[in-house]
C-alpha cells in the first residue's frame, strides 16, 4: 500500500510527534517509572507502536521493523516503521548518535 503522503509530509508528522512526546516528558505528564523516562534510549518499540497507530490515523499503513544496532548478538536492539513504499521513519534514532556502527535489520515482515 502506497502512503498518500509524501516523505517530507511523513517527517513532519513525526517530528511533531517527537516534539509532544518531549513535551509531556518535560512537564511530568509521564509517570516517573514510565519506559519514556529515558527517552529516546531504550522506548523505540513503545514509540514505534504508537507512532504507527498515529500515522495509521492520518492515513498512512506502516510496518514495525526490529533490528541490532551492529552485527551479530552484541549489538543493541532497536525498532523503527517504514512505509510499505519504503520511507523510514526513525524518531528514537538519535540515542545511537555517538555510534557509527549502522542499523542491522533481522526482521522484517514485508520481506518475499
């Protein structure tokens, strides 16, 4: 299914996203023992669902996709969305940000 928005649009939406989620970290609207509380280390799968179901209700189906972050089983888990055309929407990206090592995908379930 092709999305009806473009990139840009897409990464508006989830920018705006990441900004309320800021927002409400930063005026307590999260309990202090929520998973955000170190946001964005260690919540990407918590904020990939609800990013998802938040695009999904702007119109836009995406996939949930969980990878390592570098080869082999030492590296960190981590999980993002992409668009059934491809688009990668990642807003908890930015806590491997002092690592150069890339994202490893192991499961991806619009692979053939």
């Amino acid at each position: 299914m092709k999305s009806m928005l473009d990139q840009n649009e897409l990464y508006s939406i989830a920018a705006r996203f990441r900004v309320a989620i800021e927002k409400a970290l930063n005026t307590g609207e999260f309990l202090s023992d929520s998973v955000f509380r170190e946001f964005p280390s260690g919540c990407c799968g918590f904020t990939s669902d609800l990013l998802a179901k938040h695009l999904r209700e702007s119109g836009v189906e995406t996939q949930y996709i969980s990878g390592n972050y570098k080869y082999g089983w030492t590296g960190r888990s981590h999980a993002w969305l992409e668009t059934y055309d491809g688009v990668v929407i990642d807003i908890t990206r930015d806590q491997f940000k002092n690592d150069p090592e890339p994202l490893h995908c192991y499961f991806h379930p619009g692979w053939r």
